[in-house]
C-alpha cells in the first residue's frame, strides 16, 4: 500500500483528488471498480450504523470537495436501497439494544471471567480480540464477519457476565489485585494462544533502553486520542522509555504542541468535534511543525483511511491495537531515545 501510494504520488497532479488515485490504482489492476463500488456500498451502511445512535443531523459539508464516483462512467449509488437496507438492519439493532448500544461500542473482557469461561469460540476470541481498544464493528472488520453476527455472538458473552460495554463496569475490576503466577509452565492449549498487545510487555521486545539508561532529556511523545482506557496503555506500554503528555481533544494538543518540545505525536484518527485527519492538517499548515513525525494510531484498517492520512501529512500509519514491540520499534525510529554514555 505504501509503495502504491508513493507511485501515485509520482504520477497524479491534483493528490486532492480520490478519482484520481483510484483510476490509478484500476490501470495498474490492484482493483476493480465492482470491488471498490462493493466495499463502499458495505462502508456507507456501517458507517451510518455507527452514527446513528447519536444526537443530530447530518449535513453537506460544500467546501470540502470529494469526487468519489465509480466505474466509466462515474456513477454513484442508489440511496433508496442504501437507505431501506439500513433501516432493516436499525431494527434488528434495536432488539440487542439492551446490551450492545451501537455498533463502535467497545467490548471489554471481565477479569473474573478468564478464569471461568466454559464455551470452546469464547476462549479462543476472547483473549484475540477484546482488548479494551477495538470496537465491536472493527472486531467484526478483522475477522470478516457482519458486525450484527457478532452482536448476537456477544450478547450471549454479557449475558454469562464474560463480557461488559460498560467502561466503568471494567475499570472496577482492573482496581481488584490479581493473583499473579510465576514460573508457572503453560498447558498445551495456552502455549498456542498468540494474544500480544502493547498492554503487556513481549519477550520478543527488541532491545529498548530502560528508564535507568535513558538520558534526563529523553524524548516527549504527545499521545492524542479521547478514550482513557488507550491513553493508559499507551503511557503503560511507553512509559519507561519516553516522556508522555496526554491530550484528549485537538485544542488541547495544540496547546501543548506550542507550549512542550514534542519529538513525536501520536495521533488517533477518530475523535469528536475534530479528528484526527483535520488535526494532521492543520499541524503540518504550521510552519514549525511541517517536519514533525506524526504517527496515525487508529482502528481503523480500511485502504481509503491510509490514503486519506498520507494526503494530510501523516508520517506513519498503524492499526490498533498496536504490538508494544512494533509500537518501540516506531517510535524509535521518528524519535531515537539518547542513552547516557
């Protein structure tokens, strides 16, 4: 993908328009435009399930221009059919409602539970993908299966109390000490879970200064992203290694952009009132900061996100939940850590 867009580049003139990169990308048959008409059609409907629930309106935003149409002769969709399949789906919705409140509600495991599970899938998906980071819709996006299936899957977990989409339900429980097991070899069937994120700290960590050998003036990383739970294993995950500052919104990092010397901001690309991509923007219009290493952090995994932050300046793109090993191995790239001699 990256090499894909930087031969794009290359070759478009106007890197504002999406036609462009897409009619690109056709004549080079890295797609079709039935798959690219496909995949967006699936992308609105998620997309208008994931907002649905909350307050407002949608309206045209005219000044930004998007000239995303497809096939030849540059058509775009139906909105009766895209409108009475997301109607189906809202009422099925509504019947799980008690349990799940929307589509981007994020599941979290109870720690009692990891002890209790008696169901085969739970035991198996569980540790894999409920993380406290990833959103029932992104769950479903990995493992290729319609967010509703998942949701009826899901409410059966909260029913067994396996699982919450309370974040104070689950914050409660991570306050309760946890016995904790040492030399204890594992069984056969735990010896082949893989379930590494930047939570826990992986033997297979490259070789990363502690916070003993790292230098007084060790860089700062500006963590942008407005969930407390990612905030938390973000500074758990890097915290021995770097200065972290924390900011929840984008005035707020901006203010902390200009007040702090930041090597490296971390940027999540979904937040309220302005994401991530605005944020990126306006950062790389500022003159002093045209040069500043801007990881995109988000869980979304979707080609048009990766476009979208190349266009707006970004300097990486990773998908959560990061690896605390491939998260390092970023940062240490965009911003070496000083050892003391």
């Amino acid at each position: 993908m990256a090499t894909a867009l930087q031969l794009a580049q290359k070759r478009i003139d106007d890197q504002t328009s999406i036609r462009k990169y897409l009619e690109l990308f056709i004549r080079l048959k890295l797609f079709a435009w039935d798959d690219i008409e496909r995949y967006m059609r699936k992308q609105v409907i998620l997309t208008l399930e994931q907002i649905f629930p909350y307050a407002g309106k949608i309206v045209l935003n005219r000044s930004v221009a998007v000239d995303l149409t497809y096939g030849d002769d540059g058509h775009g969709f139906t909105w009766d059919q895209l409108e009475l399949e997301f109607m189906q789906r809202q009422q099925v919705w509504a019947s799980l409602a008690d349990v799940i409140p929307a589509a981007n509600a994020i599941p979290y495991q109870l720690n009692h539970s990891r002890q209790t599970i008696t169901d085969d899938w739970a035991k198996q998906h569980l540790p894999q993908w409920i993380d406290g980071q990833r959103t029932l819709y992104d769950i479903a996006h990995h493992i290729n299966l319609d967010p509703l299936e998942l949701a009826h899957k899901y409410r059966k977990l909260v029913q067994m109390d396996w699982i919450t989409f309370e974040q104070e339900k689950y914050l409660a429980t991570l306050q309760k000490p946890q016995k904790t097991v040492i030399n204890q070899p594992p069984t056969t069937n735990e010896s082949q879970k893989v379930n590494v994120n930047y939570l826990e700290k992986s033997t297979h960590s490259p070789a990363i200064p502690t916070a003993n050998a790292v230098a007084e003036n060790r860089p700062t990383i500006l963590s942008v992203d407005d969930s407390l739970v990612v905030q938390t294993m973000i500074k758990r995950a890097i915290g021995e290694q770097y200065n972290v500052l924390l900011a929840s919104n984008a005035m707020d990092a901006l203010s902390l952009l200009n007040k702090e010397k930041i090597e490296l901001m971390l940027l999540d690309v979904t937040m309220p009132d302005i994401d991530g991509l605005e944020l990126c923007r306006t950062v790389r219009s500022i003159g002093r900061f045209r040069d500043l290493p801007i990881v995109m952090l988000t869980a979304k995994d979707g080609m048009f996100n990766k476009i979208r932050g190349q266009i707006v300046g970004s300097t990486h793109y990773l998908t959560k939940p990061v690896d605390r090993p491939k998260l390092l191995e970023v940062l240490t790239k965009y911003a070496p850590i000083t050892v003391m001699s």
